[in-house]
C-alpha cells in the first residue's frame, strides 16, 4: 500500500511545521513536519539553516513515503487505506524500529481487527518518560482513524 492525500495531512496535522530546527519533547533536534534527519540521512542539529516550505514538504512525503513502504513490508494482514494511514503516522511519529517490535504490530499481524488494538496505540503516549497531552491526542486520532 502507499500513503494517500489524507494520510500526508493527518501526519503534517500531527507534526505541524517549524522551518527552523528546534528540539522536539524528547529533546531531539528536529525540522519540517517532524523530521530528525534530512532526506539524504543527515541528522538535523540546531545549528543547520532555516528551510523553506517546499523543501519541508518535500523531505516531508520523500521520507514519509519510505515509512509507508516499511510499515507496507511490516504488516502481512490485509489493511483499509484508514488503517495504513494511522500506522504509517504512528511508525512517522515513534519510528519504524519500535513499531517492527510492538505489541500494537504483533497484534494487528494476527487480526487487524482487534479492539484492544485501541490501547495498544495508547501506550505510545510518552516522551522522555513522561505522558504528552498531545501524543495522547494523536494516538487517539490514530486509533479513531484506524477503526474508521
């Protein structure tokens, strides 16, 4: 599966934009929608140059895409396009290495259709060790778009 429109904007919506680079809540430098590395695998620091929108965007769904096609060879059940969506922004948001080891794909591998799926996204909800009023907030989102 790939990534569709409505997925790029329920990720951008999440992420929001910053074009300079900043720390993100777990204290890591970060620019764009969210990126912690460049589309040539650079990681972001403080120190690098300001972005505009476009190369936001563009580094955006280059490297939003290569989640999509990681969370595509992850997932071996069948999937709606609202369900990879919400995946795809999930392994965005914790990275594809956590999602390949949780127990929200372990899940879904065995029925995409569980329900305690749902607290499964809701474990994802911390940063630094402490709970973010806004990760709960996306993996909410997440999980409603997931059973949409």
């Amino acid at each position: 599966m790939i990534l569709d429109n409505k997925g790029y904007l329920f990720i951008t919506k999440h992420e929001g934009l910053r074009l300079k680079p900043y720390l993100c809540p777990a204290k890591i430098p970060t620019i764009g929608y969210g990126n912690t590395y460049y589309s040539d695998g650079k990681r972001v620091t403080l120190l690098d140059k300001d972005i505009t929108k476009q190369q936001a965007f563009e580094m955006f769904k280059e490297i939003a895409n290569r989640f999509a096609k990681r969370v595509d060879e992850l997932v071996i059940t069948e999937l709606t396009q609202n369900q990879f969506n919400a995946l795809v922004s999930f392994a965005y948001n914790v990275g594809t290495g956590n999602f390949s080891s949780s127990t929200l794909l372990k899940k879904i591998n065995k029925n995409p259709n569980d329900l305690t799926l749902k607290a499964e996204f809701l474990r994802w909800n911390k940063a630094g060790g402490k709970v973010i009023n806004g990760l709960t907030n996306r993996r909410n989102e997440e999980a409603d778009l997931y059973f949409s």
